[in-house]
C-alpha cells in the first residue's frame, strides 16, 4: 500500500474551514454568523485534540492527526472514529462519536468531531492532585472495571469483527517492535534483545478466536476522563487499537501503576503514587473477578509491557538524539541521555520479570 504523507499547514484547524464544513455537514452545531473557536488541548508527535466551541456555548472536540512529514497510515483517523463508533452503545464510556470527514481538503487533514467530556485526565501527579483522596481508590478500581467491559465487548457484535487478522497477536507486536527498535539511533540493544529472545521463547498460546477481543494499547489513567467522584467518564486516544489479546492491556496498565516503594519507574509518568489511589495486587484481583480470566500468564505480559514501552522510548530517543523534539538545543543533550537510561531501565525491567 502506498503511505501518503499529511499535508503541512501553518494553522492546524483554520476555524472559517472547519465552521464551513460544520455549517453544511453537521447542523447540531450552531456555527451562527462567525467562526467557531478553537483551542488546542492535547497531543504533540501524537494525534492532536482540540476544544470547539460553537455560537451557542456548547463543546466539543475535535482529533486530527499532528503535523508536519507523518506517515498517514500511521495515524489512521477514519480507524479510530471506527472504534468509538462501534463502542458508542456499548457499557464502554467513549466520547458520543458526531462526524468523520474524510476531505483532507477542509482543513488539510481527515479528523473527526466528538462530543467534549468534562472530568479531569490524569496524566500526571499534578491532576492527581485535583481529585479528592477519598475517591482516588474507587477511581483506581474503575480503571480496571472499565478495561474489563471493554474486554467483555464481542468485536463481532459491533462489526469490528474484519479488523482480526490471523496467527497470534503477540508474534506480530513482538516482530513489528523489535523491527522499529533496530531502526533506532539506540547504541547498545543487548538487553532489549535478551528481553526480545526470552519473550519469543515463552510466548503463550495463541487466543482462540472467541477470546480475541480489542486491545486499546495505551489504556492508563492519563488516556481517561474522571468524574470528581471517581468513575469515568470516557475513554480517548484510540489510535493504537486492535483487536488482540487483552491481558496485553492488563499488563500495560500495571507497568504504568506506581506506587510507593517502588524500586522501578513505572513505563508512563501518572499520579497514582498518591496517597488513597489502590494497590496493583488489588487491581488484578478485580479485572479477574470483572473478567473471569485465567491471570496465570500476567507476568509475561507484564515483561511485555516493560519492553514495548523500551522499544517506543527508543523511538522518542532517536527523535531527541536527531534535534527534532523541541527548538532549546541547550536542554537536547540532557533530555537525549535521561530518554535512553529510560530505555535501558524499562529492558532491565523487564528482563528481570522474566527471571533475569
């Protein structure tokens, strides 16, 4: 398949294109007699989200992909409007899918419109913060509760059931990593290939077809929307999803999990070395309780985590060691050295999980 590449623009969402587009495809949103407005709030070498206000007040938010010499296919637009599309009527809290224009005329991208969920992400220890300690245990156990009914979902019943795709979905992440952290500016892939023989070596079967279910890839408190009491509101960022093994986000979530006391950093900066925010040992017992699955491979999967999250640090790396991340050259070199000592503290993470 030929790989198009996004088209560059100086103004990512020009909001007299996107209000025109509104007017004439989207008639719930009042566009009114100007532009509406448009604010970025998240994303970077990532799909981006921004906030749009329309004339009557209400939000909503809109994703493109980012800027600037990507790969399309790499931040595949119209599959992840596929995803909350299908998820919508489901007990899976996704943001209510509007529109998808698939023009990369109207604002120099294909993107979607989603309805905006008010609630706190907690991406980091700073909105951690924001939510009261009393409620950071039941917010702790949501985020389990709700991987397990994402788990639940038949990909068949809400016609995802054509993304499947033969053999065993840990072969293709092991081939498709190890292929891309070879292409990394990363000096020394020793451990990162140890951890990468031994997971080979140790991969559990492969699913039945009746247990392949979607697999989000980067499902963690930072990519989901809390409510001040501590449930979810929406689950967002579903540009890595699949359909695959579910244990793979289990251990995922568990390798971000920090607590106190830990003596490995977690694979993501999150908030829940907090005070009140629960326990992983508590976090299994609930997802196996929600799902009913057999956790005795979880300690592979965890391993698994660990080395996925080496292999896309690499890539973060090779980024920064080229100059590209950011305009203060003074700060590379520093920020360069930290991501690759993070890139060979995740492989040793994970060589250690496998037993050395």
């Amino acid at each position: 398949m030929t790989q198009s590449r996004s088209t560059e623009i100086d103004d990512p969402v020009p909001a007299d294109a996107l209000s025109g587009w509104l007017a004439a495809e989207v008639p719930e949103v009042a566009v009114g007699s100007g532009p509406v407005t448009v604010h970025r709030i998240s994303g970077g070498h990532s799909n981006l989200t921004y906030r749009i206000v329309d004339a009557a007040g209400v939000g909503w938010a809109l994703r493109r992909p980012p800027t600037g010499g990507v790969l399309a296919t790499a931040h595949d637009m119209s599959r992840e409007w596929r995803f909350i599309a299908a998820l919508a009527p489901t007990p899976v809290p996704v943001p209510r899918p509007v529109a998808y224009c698939a023009d990369a005329g109207v604002i120099g991208a294909e993107f979607y419109v989603m309805g905006f969920v008010e609630g706190t992400v907690l991406g980091d220890e700073a909105a951690g913060e924001e939510l009261a300690v009393e409620h950071r245990h039941a917010a702790g156990l949501a985020v389990v509760d709700v991987l397990a009914d994402l788990h639940a979902v038949d990909p068949d019943a809400v016609g995802l059931g054509e993304l499947r795709r033969p053999g065993s979905y840990l072969e293709r992440q092991l081939r498709r990593w190890h292929r891309q952290v070879h292409a990394s500016a990363v000096p020394d892939l020793s451990v990162v290939d140890a951890v990468h023989e031994r997971l080979v070596e140790r991969m559990p079967a492969t699913l039945p077809y009746s247990q392949v279910r979607i697999a989000h890839g980067d499902f963690r408190p930072g990519n989901l929307s809390f409510s001040a009491d501590g449930s979810i509101g929406a689950v967002f960022d579903w540009e890595l999803a699949t359909l695959g093994d579910p244990l793979a986000d289990l251990g995922w979530v568990l390798a971000s999990w920090a607590r106190p006391g830990d003596t490995e950093a977690p694979t993501t900066p999150g908030p829940t070395a907090l005070d009140g925010f629960p326990e992983r040992d508590e976090l299994i017992a609930r997802y196996a309780a929600r799902s009913g699955r057999d956790l005795a491979d979880l300690p592979y999967y965890l391993a698994f985590a660990r080395w996925r999250s080496a292999c896309i640090g690499a890539g973060v790396y090779t980024r920064y060691a080229a100059g590209v991340m950011g305009s203060d050259a003074a700060d590379m070199g520093d920020v360069a050295v930290a991501r690759l000592e993070s890139v060979q503290a995740q492989a040793r993470a994970a060589l250690a999980a496998l037993g050395g």
